[in-house]
C-alpha cells in the first residue's frame, strides 16, 4: 500500500515526459556487492545514468527512498523505477521532493537509498536542530551553465562531475574535473587541479530560508574569484548548495 501512496504523489506532481537520461544517485552503503550488482541491472539503463556510491545515508532516512526535484520527466521515470525496485523486493516508503536532511537534488537528478531486509538504522537525533552539515559532501550548482555536482572527499580530494546534454547523441554526455580541496581559517575553501594556474576558491556560509516546501537550513558555496578565467574553469566557478529540511 505504501508504495502506492508514493506513486500517485508523484503522479500529481508531474508532466510531459523528457527524452533526456536522468542521473540516479544510487547510495549503497548497506548492500553488499551482489545486490548493488543486482539493481542495478533491473534498472532501465535508457532512462537512467546510474552512479552508485557508498556515501554515509542522512540520519532520518532509516527506509528505502527517494529524493528527487520535480522535472517534465518525473512521473515517466520514477513510476515504472519503482515498481522494478518492488518487484527486486525494495518497497519504496518515501518519495521526497527536493531535500531530505544533509541531501538535496537539481532537475533531472535522483537519489535513490536503499537497505536491506531487518536493517535497522540509528536513531535520528532527538533535537533535529542539533544535526551540522557535514563539510565532506555533495554540493549541487545553482547556477552552472550544465548541471554540476561538486563533491567534497576525505581527505583533500574534490570531483566536479559535469553533465552536458549532448545534440548529437540525444543524451548526456559526463565530465570529471579532479583535484585537492582545504579549509582556510577564514572558512574559504580552495580547490587546487594540475592544470589550473591559480585556485579557485568559494566563501562557505550558512543560510536559512522558508518556501512552499517549509523552513530550509543549509551551506553555501560563493565564488570569491570574479576575473575572466579559463574555459575549463570557468564552467564550474559556480554557486553550490546543500540543504536540510527543518
């Protein structure tokens, strides 16, 4: 029944389909390989660019769910997504649009969390307020010209991924721009690549905000760095956020 009520959410918050893939970002942590393996098989690799991690799930997601942001294509794609996960035995309890804790998404972007059988996760924070947006994370562009995900590793390693929607091939087509990021004492964040001659560096600061969607807490990445700048970099000096629902 669950799985239902998911559904017609989704139902009525959709329209027109897309012929774009939408990216899935598969959080596995507490599946073992095979069942990784598994989904992602059963997913219709037509529709979806499937990118599967290991990432730390947010504390009040202790059920199989979805994170995404309303797009033409919702309905499309996550109706017959979800029945395949059903079939594989993952019951889809909830299906959240835009935020849920310390993980947010843009257009044409998923997350998908998944557990197995009897996992228990730990208990949520009593005092949700209490809960601080890891630095280590995921941080998606507000203002890029291609859709852009930052993601800052352990120790000092960053990836920028980059999706740009190729003409040509009537899909997506990915870049990863690599290199090591710090945190200066005045909170601005440096990240360094090879061919880069000079940093490009983001003033991190905190924001609240209240929508149709309720009160949002999160982090914001600004570009400090307002010169012309090469190609390469240009492209992903950008705004990047994440976001918790209050």
């Amino acid at each position: 029944m669950r799985i239902y009520c998911a559904l017609l959410v989704i139902f009525l918050l959709s329209s027109v389909a897309c012929s774009s893939k939408t990216t899935l970002h598969f959080y596995a942590a507490h599946l073992s390989q095979e069942e990784r393996e598994e989904v992602k098989k059963n997913i219709d690799d037509e529709k979806f660019n499937v990118i599967v991690n290991t990432l730390p799930f947010p504390r009040d997601i202790n059920d199989n769910a979805i994170v995404y942001a309303p797009s033409h294509n919702s309905r499309e794609r996550l109706i017959p997504l979800m029945e395949s996960l059903f079939k594989l035995g993952f019951d889809i309890t909830t299906a959240s649009l835009l935020s849920s804790n310390n993980h947010s998404f843009t257009e044409n972007n998923i997350g998908l969390f998944l557990l197995p059988e009897h996992y228990i996760q730990a208990p949520l924070f009593k005092e949700i307020n209490s809960y601080k947006i890891p630095l280590v994370n995921e941080y998606g562009s507000t203002n890029c010209t291609h859709t852009t995900i930052l993601y800052l590793k352990e120790p000092d390693e960053f990836i920028i991924e980059i999706n740009r929607w190729d003409t040509k091939k009537n899909d997506y087509s990915e870049e990863y721009i690599e290199g090591k990021w710090s945190l200066s004492k005045d909170n601005v964040i440096k990240l360094k690549q090879t061919s880069w001659q000079a940093p490009l560096m983001f003033k991190r600061s905190h924001y609240e905000r209240t929508d149709l969607n309720g009160k949002t807490e999160g982090v914001k990445l600004t570009p400090i760095e307002l010169t012309v700048l090469g190609q390469n970099r240009q492209k992903v000096n950008c705004i990047y956020t994440i976001s918790i629902a209050m």
